[in-house]
C-alpha cells in the first residue's frame, strides 16, 4: 500500500542560508536559517549566504595573439536581493534542491568577471611578458578589482579573495621554450653574481694588502724616526758629558803634574785604596814633562 505525504510541514534550512517565502510571486516572509511552514499555496527561494569558492580557468590573448591559460579561484559572497531578482533560486522545500540550473551558473559568471579583468591587464602585453610577471597578475587583478568592482556588483557579488595558481602558454612547445629562456637568464645571472663576488673579494683582499703595506711603511717610518732621535740623544748625552769632564778638569790644565800626582794619590788614600805603585814608566813620564 503506498502512503502519501501531507501537503503540510516545515522547512528547516542550514543556519547560514537565506530564505523567501512567496504566495502568489509576492514575498511574505523571509530570514537566514529560519523554519518555515510548507503549504501547497507557498513556493521558497534559497540562496547561501557564505563565502562561495568558485574554481575558475580560461584562456585570454595576449598582444601578440597568443593565447595564455589562467587557472585560480575566486571567493565571492552573493547579495541576497541581487540573486532572487537575476536569478531563479526556487527549492523543493520538501528536499532542499534547487529546482532551476542557475545557481550553478554563478561559476560561469564569476569566471566571465574575473577573465575581463585579466583581459584588461594582458591585452597589451606580450607572452612572455604576461609569463615572466605571471606572479604579480594575482595582485594586479586584486588592485584592480579594488578601484573599479563593476564586473562583479553587476552580478550581485563581492569579492572576499582571489587565488591564480597557474599562469602559462596555452601552447605546451612555447612553455618549454619560455621556461627554458628564463633558466639561461637564471643561470647566466648567477654567474654574474659569482663573478661580482669573486671581483669584490679580490677587490677587498687588494685593499687589505694595500691597507697591511701602508701600515708596515707608516711602522718602519716611526721606528726610524724613533732610532733618530734615540742617535741625537745619544749624541747629545756624550756631548754633554764630554763638556762637562772638560769643565772638571779645566781648573787643573796649568797645574804641575807632580802635583796633580800627589792630588791623586791623595784622594786614593782617602778612598780607601790600600796600594799604589810607582812604575818607572810613570815617573819617566814625570821627568819628561818636567
């Protein structure tokens, strides 16, 4: 025996979906994650109020007429009122299903939306300049969307992200040829940076010897002009003594040298010298002088 369900009973949607009830394509009642009494006279609209990911890829022209594939995904949130009026968000409150395909059609417009404000960036680039700043396009579109959202509130959303994660040719042989340009510029700039150090290290070692041969020359000079001095004071000291031995002995130079022999003696004993002797030599000397 089949039973058949009532005409009656209630709708209950997740907590983050809004919901319109209509009798007769008017609205009577409305709210997000509220329950609803389901009646054969009431049809029911639902639209997610959550940020929607939508996944996106598409292929532009760049300037000179090759194509570039865009791959990424954009996180957009819908304006409720925007949706029920472009779109046909109708649902079996019985299952929760839509009941027209244009919801589904949010990614084709999404995707359309974000393709023209790639377009707008690329048109007058080349290929290859498109894929050596293809890391800067995500925040060039960002940029862009930031100054002029039209594309996007013309559809009733608004950006919450945007992620491209691949930006290449279309054609798989100029990827190649791309890829292994930017290798050779890669490599050749690294010998270039190796050679730069090299050049700085030997510039930076030929200054140090430069700077290691002053600093000896500027050493030897001072220990020269230190042993100068050092000469002088030497020099000077003998003079000094030489003078002042010619200034003790100056009161003496007309005095008999027996005399001076007997002064001599004298200050000997008085020293504490126990012996003296007299050689011939001496008094020989003595005579002569005499």
């Amino acid at each position: 025996m089949t039973t058949s369900r009532l005409p009656f009973g209630f709708y209950k949607p997740t907590p983050t979906d809004h919901v319109v009830k209509y009798r007769g394509g008017k609205m009577v009642a409305s709210g997000t994650g509220v329950l609803f009494l389901i009646t054969p006279w009431h049809t029911f609209a639902r639209v997610p109020t959550t940020v929607q990911t939508i996944p996106v890829s598409f292929t532009e022209l760049t300037s000179d007429r090759l194509g570039v594939f865009v791959q990424g995904e954009i996180h957009i949130r819908l304006d409720v009122e925007a949706m029920l009026t472009r779109h046909d968000f109708s649902v079996d409150p019985w299952t929760g299903i839509w009941m027209s395909d244009d919801p589904t059609r949010l990614t084709e417009d999404a995707g359309k939306a974000l393709q023209g404000y790639v377009r707008a960036l690329i048109k007058d680039r080349t290929l290859e300049e498109v894929i050596v700043a293809a890391s800067d396009l995500e925040t060039e579109v960002l940029s862009a969307i930031a100054v002029n959202d039209v594309r996007l509130a013309k559809l009733g959303m608004r950006l919450e992200g945007l992620f491209i994660t691949s930006v290449k040719p279309e054609n798989r042989q100029l990827s190649a040829a791309i890829e292994a340009k930017k290798r050779e510029e890669m490599l050749a700039g690294a010998d270039k940076a190796v050679s730069a150090r090299r050049m700085d290290a030997a510039s930076s070692e030929r200054e140090l010897k430069q700077y290691e041969a002053e600093t000896a020359r500027a050493m030897e000079e001072t220990r020269t002009a230190l042993i100068e001095i050092r000469n002088r004071n030497v020099i000077a000291e003998a003079v000094a003594d030489a003078d002042a031995a010619a200034k003790k002995l100056e009161p003496y130079r007309d005095v008999d040298p027996a005399v001076l022999l007997a002064l001599a003696i004298e200050k000997m004993a008085v020293a504490g010298v126990g012996e003296f002797n007299l050689t011939s030599d001496l008094l020989s000397a003595l005579r002569r002088k005499e």
